[in-house]
C-alpha cells in the first residue's frame, strides 16, 4: 500500500518530468545527453527464531528496483530521477516506494567562487563515522529498509552551495517533512505495539508542511575535513506515544520541533583515520517525554594494513565509541556503546570485501553481530550476504529486548545495469 | 644551455664558449663533469618541463584485465587531468564500468612533497569520503596498476641515476633508475627508458622491495595534442610473478577544455559524472 505522502512525491516527480519532457520538446534542436542506469536486486531474509508476537514468519523474500535517469542539457543544467521500489513477501508494510532523488541541478561561477543549486527531491549525507549518522539530519530514515538507519527517504528542498578556496557554505529550505517508516504487524524487527505511521502528530501546526532550515560549512585544512551544521526545524526523529484506538494500543509517532548544531571532524594521517561527530539538540523530549536539551557524540579511529603478507589485501580495524548525554533516557540505542570491526578488503577482480563489526552496550549486557560479505560476480552481477546477530539482550535493553528474537542473514543478488 | 652561456658570458669569450658547446654536443650530451646521479635528474627534470603547460586534459580509459588463464575482464572510466604549475596534479576519476561501481568517483591533490589527498563519492550513499593515501602501492580496481604507478609521476617523488642510452626501436632512449622517495611506495627502484628526441616514456620495469623485477609497463601508439603533448594510446602492464596483465587503452583525449579548479572540489566531486 502507497502512503499519502509517497503519492504525492510520486506527483510532484510526475510534475517534474513534464517539465523536462516539455523543456526537450521546446529545445528539440539542442542536443540532449540522456543515460539510464540502476539495478535490480533478490532479496531473501531468513529469521532464524520464531517471532516474539503472532503473524510474523520466518522469511521474508522480495525484489527491489531502483533505475536513475540523467539528462543534461547543453546549456549546463540536467535533472536526476532515482525512483524506488520494493516487493516483501512477508511484510505489506515493507513493500514502499519512493522518490530517492527527483532535481534540477545548476551550478555557476561568481569571481572566484562558485553557486550551485539543487531544486527537488535528494539525499544529502553529513558525517564522517561509521556507527551511528549522529550529524547526518537532511533526510528522514526508511528504516523498513534495514535496522541499521543508513537507507533514507527522499526530502523535498531548495539547497544552494557557495564555495571558494574558503571552502563551502550550504543552505537548506526544506518545506515538507517525511514521516520515518516502520514495520507493520506482519514485519519483523518492530516492537510488541504496532507503531501506526499513518497516524502522526506534529508540534507545528503547520504539521508536516512546516518550513525547515539548515546550514553547512565544510572545509578540507590540509589533513583536517571539517564541517558546521545548524538545522531547525521538525525533528527527523520521532517520539513514540503511546495511544488507544480502536484495534487496541498503539504506537503513535510524535515530530517535535528542535534545532541541532553539529560538528563533523576528520583527520587522515597516513593509514590512520581519526573521527569525531558531535551534537546539541535543543527542544527535544527524552524517553520520559521530558523536555532535555542534550549533547552527543561518536569518536573513533580506523587503521589500515595495506597489502598485508606480501598480498593484495588490505586489513582495516575501527572502533567507534557512541555517547548519549542523556544516558538511559536517550530516545536511541547508543547511549554508551562501542563499535569494534574489521574489514577485509581483497582487492581482487571480484571486489571481495569481508565486515564484520560487533557492537557493545556498556551499561547492558546487549551485544550485536554484523558480518558482511560483499563480491562482484560480473561486470553487471553482484551479491551480498549479511548476518546480524543479537545475543545476551538484557531485558532492561528496553528497545532491544522487543527485537531480541530478529537476528537474521539476508542473500542478495544485484543486477547492475 | 647555449642561451645561458650566451647571457652570461662576455664576448671575448664567446667563441671558446661556444666552440665548448659543440665538441661536447658531438661527444655526449651530457656534461662530462655531471655525475649519473645529477643526469638523472636533469632528464626527469627536462621531461617533466616538455609537458608543461597542457592546462588540462580528458580521456576515456578501457582497461582489460586479464589473470594468467586469459580470462578477461573489463574497466571503464573517465579521467580529467588538471595543471597545477606550483605543485601536483589535481585528477578526477569517473568509473563507468563494472556497472556496480557505475558512478563512484576519486578525486586526487597530488603533491610534490607532501602525501597526496584523495577522496572517494559513493553515489549510492551520496558520501563524499576522506580516504588514506597510504594505499600507493595498492592495485587500481583489482588492476596491475598500482594507484602510484596512476597519480603524478612528480620530479621530487624519486631520485635517479642515469644509466646508459641505447636503441628502442627507432629511436635512441636513455635508461635511468628511479627511487622512490615515499617510503610507502611498493618499489625498491624503478628503471625508465624516454626517447631523446620528444623525452616521451617507452618502458618502465618495476622492482618490488626485494628488489625482484615485478611489473614491466611499455606504452604504444604515441599521438601528439596542440603539437605538443605527446600521449601514448595504449599502455601495457604485465606483472611476471603472476602472469596477470592489463591493458589499458586511453581514447578521445581532449586538451585545454573549460575545466578548472572548481570542477576539482569536494562540491565538484558530488556533481562528477
């Protein structure tokens, strides 16, 4: 089933090509550079527990499609089109699409600096760390798509960049807010009450269509990457309230208004990589629903072996440690954890790459296991084989606990085209 | 060398001078005094000096790989080259093919002295990664092209030392060894063959850390750009204690295009296609 909020992304793309195809016809003497490229993907996950509550199953299999369309005018400027589609067997929820990327990109010179801007529908990624995004705001989390908070939605907005040998200024104007995805009854992965997303609740009146704002300042100092960022505007990140409706309890997700200023620091030093993320968030409320403005943090380092034993491999080991002030009230999984991996890369014709990461709470018992293998089958096949395992899951983990039975192994095959 | 002499001697000793510059030019090249490690330098110096000033260039890059079955395999991508007078190359990588990496980009500051900076676009996460430069001597895309064997052969990179001239083909080429200067680097030395006449790359063997020849790179099918800039169509890497080998094949080579500094930018790499 297609949200309201998809459709109308799904609208406001349909607009948008129009515009483009009317604007080729227009220009039918200038030339235009046309690509089409993507891939489709079989998936198949594997819950090897039984689910902790009724109608969930075993296996979930499905498809995903994602294709891009690239024009470019002579002129300069050229339009991006990233639609998105899943199919899941097990869960109706699960099976969304979106609009990953639907803008006009234009960009120019002025003196010795240049503009660039970006109209419609991106992904826009701030950060440095591996973990847990702390800094990355822009785009809302499609957190159906994996437990691990890295696939993002589409966000509608008007982003110009300024930049120069001072380095680079960004500016937001983001006028729609998208709500977070969550598993419906049949998915795994969700807690013991169905979170209802189609039920929302702003602090804006203006809900959803409530004009949000962000600024960036990044800059490459010789080994330093820096970057500055403000956000204000509605939370990406709901509060889950809970509500009584007439199929019962109920999870209702709450988007407060806060502002977030960030700090994102990198030092590359030979094989070593130091990083530091860092927030204040004010305005939010904590798990107690609470008014607490609060400031967290993700360091770490990653080092690399370079062509280890006379080899091609590369051997990398990073450990990332995830500090919430607010502690047990923290609205998140990393309150304190540690993240220690390793990665394999084989540098090989296959592209082979092994990572495995396990993830510590200090102040639970809980632990998390991530393996990955990633490899390249054909010029136009690949595939991956991923393992998250949770093990010693302390009951006072409150937000692991109602997931405690949803360690899985995923297989996917990709046809890149 | 005939100009400084000119410039800086008097007249009265003009005729001798100029007298000294011919002899030497018919007995060697060189001068007589020079040691082979300082005729080293001056031919890397010279060769390095032959191609300035090309401002920037694009090409298109195929590379076949091929391990010691013969079984093939394909790379493409795009390359954009820019000048920079005072220190290293700035350059761009766009991969097209495998069609799993369609679109990741590299961007590279080579320096002079410094190590070089590089980052890497991931359009699938649309993240604009910082990355080590440590990783010189690791392959290029599971080539046997090493990211330092790629990246701008600056001067300061190596010392040298001159080693004989002799025939390559047609033409006579000087022989020289070249040491790393980076101790991350994955060679020992390297020897270099350039033709006297364009200063143009012929042959270079590499000699891994232990000093075993590893890798034999010979360029082919030189074709000159704005009666300049010669630059060979094909370059073959062969590495003899694998018997891997790659091709690579560079195509549509266009010079002084509108390119600059702005297209070499962090912001620029989000918009590399």
């Amino acid at each position: 089933m297609l949200c309201w909020a998809t459709l109308k992304q799904t609208l406001l793309g349909a607009v948008l090509i129009f515009a483009i195809v009317f604007n080729s016809q227009v220009c039918a003497n200038s030339e235009i550079d046309l690509q089409l490229f993507g891939h489709v993907s079989v998936e198949s996950r594997w819950y090897p527990e039984n689910g902790a509550y009724s109608s969930q199953s075993h296996h979930a299999s499905g498809f995903v499609l994602e294709p891009e369309l690239y024009f470019e005018s002579v002129s300069g400027w050229s339009f991006n089109l990233v639609p998105f589609f899943r199919y899941d067997s097990a869960d109706p929820e699960r099976s969304h699409a979106d609009l990953r990327e639907a803008y006009f990109l234009l960009f120019g010179e002025i003196g010795n600096s240049e503009w660039e801007l970006r109209l419609g529908i991106d992904r826009v990624f701030w950060g440095v760390v591996e973990s847990y995004h702390l800094v990355d705001i822009i785009n809302q989390t499609d957190l159906i798509e994996h437990p691990d908070e890295e696939v993002e939605l589409g966000q509608l907005m008007a982003h110009v960049t300024w930049s120069g040998e001072w380095g680079a200024a960004e500016f937001f104007a983001m006028p729609h807010h998208r709500e977070r995805t969550f598993p419906g009854r049949r998915g795994r992965l969700r807690p013991a009450i169905i979170i209802d997303d189609g039920r929302p609740s702003y602090e804006s009146s203006a809900e959803e269509w409530h004009l949000d704002f962000a600024a960036r300042y990044s800059q490459s100092l010789g080994a330093f990457d820096i970057g500055i960022s403000v956000f204000d505007g509605t939370s990406r990140e709901p509060l889950l309230r809970s509500r009584h409706h007439d199929d019962g309890l109920i999870l209702v997700p709450h988007y407060e208004q806060v502002r977030q200023f960030g700090l994102d620091v990198q030092l590359t030093s030979n094989s070593w990589l130091f990083k530091l993320e860092a927030i204040h968030r004010a305005d939010s409320q904590n798990l107690r629903f609470k008014e607490e403005d609060f400031e967290a943090f993700v360091i770490g380092g990653e080092y690399t072996f370079y062509s280890i034993l006379d080899s091609a491999i590369d051997f990398s080991v990073l450990g990332e440690w995830t500090y919430d002030g607010r502690g047990s009230d923290a609205t998140n999984a990393f309150e304190d954890d540690l993240l220690i991996a390793t990665r394999l890369a084989f540098n090989d014709i296959q592209n082979t790459e092994i990572y495995a990461s396990i993830l510590e709470d200090r102040q639970h018992s809980t632990n998390a296991l991530v393996v990955e293998v990633n490899r390249r089958i054909s010029d136009q096949w690949s595939m991956n084989l991923e393992l998250l395992s949770l093990f010693n899951v302390d009951k006072e983990d409150v937000q692991i606990d109602q997931t405690r039975r949803d360690s899985f192994i995923e297989f996917h095959l990709n046809y890149n085209f | 060398m005939i100009a400084i002499i000119y410039q800086n001697v008097r007249p009265v000793f003009l005729l001798f001078a100029l007298h000294f510059a011919i002899l030497t030019c018919f007995v060697s090249p060189k001068l007589e005094s020079a040691t082979p490690e300082e005729m080293g330098l001056e031919i890397a110096r010279k060769a390095d000096l032959r191609d300035e000033g090309f401002e920037n260039f694009t090409a298109q890059q195929t590379m076949v790989l091929r391990n010691k079955h013969g079984q093939e395999s394909q790379r493409q991508l795009r390359v954009k080259i820019l000048e920079i007078p005072e220190d290293g190359n700035k350059s761009l990588f766009v991969f097209d093919s495998p069609r799993d990496v369609q679109g990741t980009a590299l961007l590279i500051h080579s320096h002079k002295e410094a190590p070089d900076d590089q980052w890497l676009y991931l359009p699938a996460l649309k993240r604009v990664k910082r990355i080590s430069s440590s990783n010189r001597s690791g392959s290029f895309m599971g080539s046997e092209f090493a990211y330092e064997d790629l990246t701008a052969q600056e001067v300061e990179k190596f010392t040298y030392r001159y080693l004989r001239d002799e025939p390559c083909g047609k033409l006579t080429c000087t022989v020289s060894e070249r040491f790393p200067v980076d101790k991350e680097s994955g060679y020992r030395r390297q020897l270099v063959w350039l033709d006297q006449d364009e200063l143009r790359f012929w042959k270079i063997q590499y000699y891994d850390r232990k000093d075993a020849h590893l890798k034999t790179l010979t360029f082919e099918n030189y074709e000159q750009y704005l009666s300049k800039f010669w630059r060979a169509g094909l370059m073959k890497m062969v590495n003899h204690l694998t018997g891997k080998s790659t091709t690579m094949t560079w195509a549509n080579y266009q010079f002084r295009t509108d390119l600059d500094d702005r297209d070499f930018t962090k912001t620029g790499l989000r918009r590399a296609r």
